[in-house]
C-alpha cells in the first residue's frame, strides 16, 4: 500500500531544487502535497482518495484556478514518486472574459503606496516598490537587482536553466545607486535585511500590506506579484505588442502573458455599452 513518508518528501524537495524550482515553487508544492497527506491520515494514496480531496477542497471554497495549482504539485509528487497512476485531472476552467476587480491594483494606488512608503521613512520599501513595477520582475527575482546590474543598467535573470535580461529604467538605476552608496553597498545584492541578508519573500509581502491602511488601497490588492500584473498593462498599453511583453516577462507561452491582460469586469462593460447593439 502506497503512503506519503519523509524521505519521499525529503527526495521530492531535492529534485524540485535540483531543476532550479524557486523558493517559492519548492515551498509550495512542499506544503500542497504535506496537506494532502495531512488529509488522508493513515489511508493509503490512491486515484480516489486523489479525487476526492479535490472535491474536498472545492466544499472548502477554495478558487478552481487554486485547487489545480494545489493538484499539480500532487501530480507532479505522484510522477516523482513513481505512481503515475494516481495522478488526477484538473478542475475544468472557462477561460476568463475578465478579472476580478476587487484585486486590480491602478496606477494611482500604486502612486499612494510608494507615497506612503516615503512618507514613513521606508526608503529600501518605496525603492523596492517602484523597481518591481518599473521592471516587471518576480519577487524571487530581486535578488538580482545589484549594484552592478544598477551601474550597468541591465541584470541578468538565471532561473529554471534560462537567462533573460531586465533593463533597469535610467531614473530608477540612478535611485538605486544612490540607495546602495547610501548604505555602503558597493557590491552585490541592494534590497539587504538589516543583518546584511536577502529580503525574503514573506519579508516582502508583510511589508508592503502595512502600507494598506494609511494608504487607502485594499488589502486584496497588494502582493508583489500585483505589481508585475501593473507594469503588464502599463508596458502593453503603450506598445500594444503581446510576444515583445511575452519576452520581457520572461514567459515561454503568449498565452500565460493573455492573462496579465485580461481588463476588468467594468472595463468589459464599458466595451459591451460602446458597441450600442441595444435598440
């Protein structure tokens, strides 16, 4: 009988680390595959039981589009450990005519939170803000702004066996520079702990939702990944070019770069009204 133990957990991490899975992606497909054995208690792993923790996690609510992130770690785990069999279809999924204005993050929120930012005296946090969005990059990708990549106005992103370039806007490579000669950063990373460490992503998260409140935006609108959904939209409005956004994101697929450009649902309204097909 088949049951999730340590050492397949253990060997699992590994590979994912070995294939150059972020820290993220790791963490993640960690903790998806531990709460499915945390459900299933001493049952063995099967296709069924598989199943239905997939329909137990739609009775909990969860969105469909989390559900089969959460299954594609299992899946992933189950080839990894050589159970194939036991692998699950995903949750079928319309795609979306539109996304959920609740978490659309606009310019001018954007604007208050680096506003409030400074005005706190959080100067690494406002810089950090406004990198993400004037580069469009990861969270997990800034530990590559550094202050040679500042100096040169460009950083090299290696992750998952591929390298991409991140041009860094003059203005914010000028800013940059500044902060690190600031700090007395003359070399490597600039977004450093105060012990001289990597920001970490939750370190990142948690401080950009205490700016919410004085800033006026919605909790649900800010996470760093918001803020790449921004420049997307920013970057794509003012080129209207798809497959040149594709490349600066970083993405193999033209598809996953439709999602970031997905309007609101009262942007489709306003469309649906221009078109005054209503006698």
């Amino acid at each position: 009988m088949r049951h999730i133990d340590l050492d397949q957990m253990g060997a699992f991490v590994c590979q994912l680390r070995e294939e150059e899975r972020s820290a993220g992606t790791v963490e993640k497909y960690q903790r998806d595959v531990g709460a499915f054995a945390a459900w299933l208690a001493e049952r063995p792993v099967s296709r069924e039981e598989a199943s239905a923790w997939r329909e137990h996690l739609v009775t909990l609510g969860y969105a469909p589009a989390t559900v089969n992130s959460m299954l594609a770690a299992l899946n992933r785990f189950f080839q990894f450990v050589g159970w194939p069999e036991c692998r699950v279809k995903p949750l079928r999924i319309q795609r979306r005519l539109f996304r959920d204005q609740d978490r659309e993050l606009t310019r001018q929120e954007y604007d208050r939170l680096v506003a409030t930012a400074q005005m706190q005296g959080r100067e690494r946090l406002s810089l950090l803000l406004e990198t993400i969005c004037a580069t469009g990059i990861r969270v997990s990708e800034v530990r590559y702004i550094t202050v040679e990549a500042a100096y040169a106005g460009r950083a090299e992103v290696r992750l998952k066996g591929k390298v991409r370039t991140i041009l860094i806007p003059g203005k914010l490579a000028r800013k940059l520079i500044k902060y690190a000669r600031k700090n007395h950063t003359a070399s490597g990373e600039v977004f450093l702990t105060k012990g001289g460490g990597s920001l970490s992503r939750k370190q990142i998260w948690a401080e950009m939702k205490s700016l919410c409140k004085q800033a006026g935006v919605a909790e649900s609108k800010v996470f760093p990944h918001n803020l790449r959904h921004l420049f997307a939209r920013l970057f794509y409005r003012a080129t209207r070019d798809v497959a040149r956004l594709a490349d600066v994101l970083g993405h193999s697929s033209i598809e996953t770069t439709r999602i970031y450009l997905i309007s609101t649902g009262a942007e489709h309204a306003r469309t649906l009204d221009r078109l005054c097909l209503v006698c």
